[in-house]
C-alpha cells in the first residue's frame, strides 16, 4: 500500500533540499522509531519529516498566542505526506444499503451524568496499534464489544481484530483497505462468536482466510443498535448509559495526525468521516476561562498518538469532525 517512489518524488517537486540544521533530530526519530530506508528513498522520506515538522511548529507557535486549543507533536507517522496517511490508516467505509437495524434516539426523559469515563471502570482495554493497514474498523468494533464483555462478565477480555479483517469480506468489508463496523458486528452475530487476540493475533495484513476457531469463542453479539446520526445528544445516552460506543470521526487533517493534547477543533475537519474510532466518555474542561465540552475517543495508532493514544474532540458544538 506504500505510494511509490516516482510518485512521491512527482508529488514533493524532485527538489530535496534538506536544513543541516535537522541532522541530529532526524538520526533520534529514526531511531526512535526504528526506521530504516533504502537508497534514495531516505531523502524524500526526509524532506516529508521536515515539511511536517515545520508544519507543527508553526500550528504550536500559534496555540501559545491563544489561535488554537490544542498541541501537535512529531510521532511515528511523520515521514508521511498526508494523501499517504489516509490511504494507509484511515479505513472507515460507510455503507448506504445495511440490513434493517434498530436506531437509538435521544430520550427526553434519560438523564445522564456531567461527565463519563469508561477506562475508570475497567471497560476499555490497552490502546493498540493497527500497523500501516486501514483495519480502523475492526478496532472501533472490538473495543465496544470488549466493553459490553466486561459489563457482562466482570472480565476485560482482549479481542481479536485479525479474526474480523479474515471473516467479515463475505458482508463486504475490505480488511485493510477498509470496513465498516456494522458488518463487523454483523458477522459477530450471525457467526455466533469472535476469537480473543490471544488465539486469533493481529498481522496488520489482509491475505488470511478466515480462521475462527468455534472452541474459543470470547465473545458475541445479540443485537445491534445504531445511533441516530449527527445526533451528539442520542450519542451522550448511549455512552452512558451501555459503555463504550463505536464512532466514525473525519481523521483526514493533517492537525488530526499529529495531536498530542488539548481539546481538539478544526475548521479543516468535515462531516464526511473516513475512521472509526471508540468514543469511551465525555467530559469538560476549564479553559481559558470557560467551560468546555469534549468526547473523549479512543484510537488504534499506538500510545505514541496524542493523549497516550487517546484525543478529546470538542464535543456540543457542531458535531466537530463528523
């Protein structure tokens, strides 16, 4: 899935001209990172680094004069152009025609607390990585069912991405170049079971068959409920009142790829979304003075990403990112 060499130089201009200056911060990320390229290849990836990481001083130069509310860092992802990021990592697909499925609305008369949490009570497991595969789906999905394990059995019970990415193309998900979290669900269902991570390991590939092993079924799936729509108040309820809800978030901005902390806003994020993620609680915040309101999500590219692994989106406002 990585964009070839002739393209990228195309997209960057052919001119590497890289700042001496980076030599040493340069060398610490490889390393950092353990990257490792061929040829040519570091150069271009080099120039990548440091049009990123120019970009983040800026956007950081301007959140300490009050233009933004949140931080941006250099992680793991930053010898990435932006069209390479979304193609690699960002694979929700929306999917137009669903089987009939129930929708849960807003309740006048469902009151629900000022602030939720689910990490706090042991419903969320450890943030993973999805690896340079688009299997965001598959995260988001597993992470709600890992919830609703625990609400049932009083376990955390790790499960397996790399059994929905190898079972779920026949409901039309494309493992790594793609899925929606509703077949993920839909699969769980008609099949009776999903495997743990433990007996079914994530590769961050999608060239397996299907390998469900019946004998360790770690969890199931007796119904699926979606949220109605853009509604953030039909959202608010069902975190609260069933744990840990999956989420579609528009993840394309470069602001997106390289938080770090803070209450993310953007007016460069849209309502047609490309990642899912866990919405795991909602709260607010003291800042500069006023209360502020945010989701707090849970992602699936390493605790490396934002607030160890995690991202408060404003949350109230105008259903912030989709």
């Amino acid at each position: 899935m990585a964009v070839p060499l002739g393209l990228l130089l195309a997209l960057l201009g052919c001119t590497v001209a890289l700042d001496p200056a980076l030599e040493e911060a340069w060398e610490g990320w490889k390393s950092l990172h353990a990257k490792e390229y061929p040829g040519e290849a570091e150069a271009i990836r080099r120039e990548v680094w440091e049009k990123n990481l120019r970009r983040i001083q800026q956007h950081n130069w301007e959140e300490a004069r009050g233009q933004h509310g949140f931080r941006l860092a250099m992680n793991h992802y930053g010898d990435l152009t932006d069209e390479e990021f979304n193609q690699l990592l960002n694979g929700f697909s929306p999917a137009w025609q669903e089987e009939p499925v129930r929708v849960f609305q807003a309740s006048a008369a469902l009151k629900t607390p000022a602030e939720v949490d689910w990490r706090a009570k042991g419903y969320v497991t450890p943030v993973k990585n999805q690896g340079h595969c688009g299997s965001c789906w598959a995260f988001s999905a597993t992470g709600a069912l890992e919830g609703l394990v625990f609400n049932q059995t009083g376990k955390l019970v790790v499960l397996s991405e790399q059994n929905l990415i190898d079972c779920t193309r026949k409901l039309g998900n494309n493992g790594c170049h793609g899925g929606y979290m509703t077949r993920a669900f839909q699969y769980v269902h008609d099949n009776g079971g999903l495997n743990s991570e433990h007996i079914y390991p994530y590769t961050a590939t999608d060239t397996s068959t299907c390998q469900y092993n019946p004998q360790d079924r770690a969890a199931n799936c007796s119904a699926i409920w979606l949220v109605a729509q853009g509604s953030e108040a039909a959202l608010e309820q069902a975190v609260a009142a069933v744990g840990p809800v999956s989420v579609a978030v528009d993840a394309s901005s470069f602001h997106f790829h390289f938080y770090t902390s803070g209450i993310f806003s953007s007016m460069f994020c849209s309502q047609q979304v490309n990642h899912g993620m866990l919405a795991v609680g909602y709260g607010t915040s003291q800042e500069l003075g006023r209360n502020v309101s945010y989701w707090i999500l849970k992602n699936s590219w390493s605790e490396v990403w934002g607030e160890q692994g995690y991202i408060r989106l404003l949350k109230g406002s105008d259903n912030q990112c989709g």
